[in-house]
C-alpha cells in the first residue's frame, strides 16, 4: 500500500448552514467546495488544513448512512481518510491481509476521487477511507 497522506476526515452534521460559520467564523477556515454526492445521499463541504482537508458531510435522505450514524452516534468524526496510490491494489492487498472491506473495488466519491472503504471493525474502529486521484 503507497498512503501518501491523510486526505480528509469526514465529519458527520446535522446541517452544513449551521456547521459552516463555526470553521469559518471561528476557525478561520474557508468552505472552498459544497458538493452533493446523490449516490451516497450526502452534500458535503469542504475545508483546507495544510495539505489535508475537513469533509463536513450532511444526510440528504433518512437513507443516508450520515443520517444513520448521526443518529446512532450523533454529530462528530465519521471516517479517516488517506490518500493512496493504486486503490484496487490496495483493497486487494488488505483483504489478502484479512481485513473487512466494506467496498470491494473503488467508487466515484466527492471530488471526483476515487474511493474504497474499510470496515472499521477490521481497523480498530475506525472507519477508514483510501482515496486516489483518477489519472
């Protein structure tokens, strides 16, 4: 597996008007990108950190896993993602390795990235996203 960086982590909320003025106004931060990803039933926002990136993402349907983790567990950290070369290998390469996954070949997600996730019962609970960037 070639990780290169932690891309984003995805932050689960309620609503992206009410989340937004908190990383901007008192952050500092600014929403450079809001995205709906409709196979996925979530908008999302981002913000840049260096060279990593805050995904705040909000349910757009009941169906939504955010709207099912939210109300699980309530607002907050949904998912780590890391930047990766080769997600296909990667996936096959951690599967070999015994690990869940929760995708079993890489899938278009928000800014056009390809992306695969672990289950986080394989991952020491924390629900893990590799993501690359389509040549």
């Amino acid at each position: 597996m070639n990780i290169t960086h932690i891309e984003h982590l995805g932050i689960a909320v309620k609503s992206l008007e009410e989340s937004i003025p908190y990383y901007e106004n008192i952050l500092g931060l600014k929403c450079y990108s809001i995205e709906e990803v409709a196979d996925q039933k979530v908008r999302t926002a981002f913000f840049k950190v260096g060279q990593t990136k805050i995904e705040l993402l909000e349910p757009i349907s009941e169906e939504s896993t955010i709207a099912k983790f939210i109300e699980k567990r309530g607002e907050g950290i949904h998912h780590l993602a890391f930047a990766n070369q080769g997600v296909a290998e990667a996936l096959a390469e951690v599967e070999a390795k015994g690990v869940r996954l929760i995708d079993k070949a890489p899938r278009k997600g928000a800014e056009g990235l390809n992306i695969a996730f672990l289950h986080p019962k394989s991952t020491c609970g924390v629900l893990t996203e590799l993501c690359e960037k389509p040549e």
